[in-house]
C-alpha cells in the first residue's frame, strides 16, 4: 500500500471520529498505532517509520485543524506512555515522565510524535481524559478515554493492513426509570 494512501486513511477516519464524538478546540484525542499492523506484520515485529509518518500526518493534519490535542500512545516497552504537547500535558494536569520514545522501545508512531510536535513531553497516563481515540492496530488504548467509552462505527475499517477501532466517551447516566436524558449527551 502507498504511503499517500495510507495517509488518506488516517486523515478521513480522524475526521469521521471528530464528527461522531463531537469534539470541540482543547479536547484530547489519544492514537494508538502499530506501524508493524498496518504493513501487514504482527504488532512489534517490523515497526516502520515512514509508515507511522504518514498515519501521523494524516490524523495531526485533521486534529490540528480543530484545536485538538493529540495523544500519541507509545508501545508497551514504554509502558504505554504518551507523547503529548506540553500545553496539553499542562492543561490536563498530566504527569511528565523522563523517556524519549525510540522504534523499537516506544513505537514508530510515538517516535514520530515526538519528533514533529512543538513541545513534546511523555506522560505516564491521560489519567482517561481523552475523549476520543483511535486503536490502529489492537493497540489498547481504551484506558485513556474518559469513562463511559462507547464503540463508534465508522466507514474506514482498516488503516492499511491494521484493524481500525475507534471510540467515544458520553456522558454518564444517572437516575433510575423515571430519568429523562439529554439527546445531545448520547
């Protein structure tokens, strides 16, 4: 698959999640992304950087545009830390780790990440104040997404070779047999 394809991918299901969960300038929007997945390989076994490129410029193109933050989630060698822009790690009230991501301890995405924000800084959890994201791969990134995550169904199914899962957060419901809810929050 080309790169510029792979690129496309990413752009057009970054923007369909945005719409979907109705994201709004300053929310934080977590990506997990095997390189290694979208070439067809088994996640961890040939990270590419040229590849987490494209899927990087795809999906920072569209948040940009939005004012929104993007959270990079690095591979488990790292624990799953992410790389986020230091405004975000400050307006989330985030915990700075000292690690910069490599290929191979970190990831071909969160490399990237770190390599093409303003401010990067690596943080240890979004302690789940993210409230959309993308799982590019099987990647596991539901646990930085405020609670409660709801699946979304987009159109874009795969981003290269790699499964593509995305996901939302909604609102809580509280109240019994009688609570009315707002539409809007759903």
């Amino acid at each position: 698959m080309e790169l510029s394809e792979i690129r496309e991918q990413s752009a057009k299901a970054a923007a369909l999640v945005c719409d979907a969960a109705k994201l709004r300038a300053g929310d934080l929007f977590v990506v997990g992304c095997s390189s290694s997945e979208v070439c067809g390989e088994k996640i961890g076994t040939h990270s590419s950087v040229e590849v987490a490129e494209a899927v990087f410029e795809g999906i920072y193109g569209v948040l940009h545009e939005r004012d929104v933050y993007l959270a990079a989630q690095c591979c488990e060698h790292l624990n799953r830390a992410l790389i986020v822009e230091r405004a975000a790690c400050e307006r989330f009230g985030l915990d700075e780790v000292n690690v910069i991501p490599q290929p191979k301890a970190g990831g071909s995405f969160g490399t990237t990440a770190y390599k093409r924000f303003a401010d990067p800084v690596a943080v240890e959890s979004l302690k789940q104040s993210a409230y959309a994201g993308m799982d590019i791969g099987g990647t596991l990134i539901g646990m930085h997404i405020k609670p409660v995550v709801v699946p979304l169904r987009i159109e874009v199914k795969h981003i290269g070779e790699a499964i593509l899962l995305c996901a939302r957060r909604r609102a809580k419901f509280v109240g019994g047999s009688r609570a009315v809810y707002n539409e809007k929050l759903l």
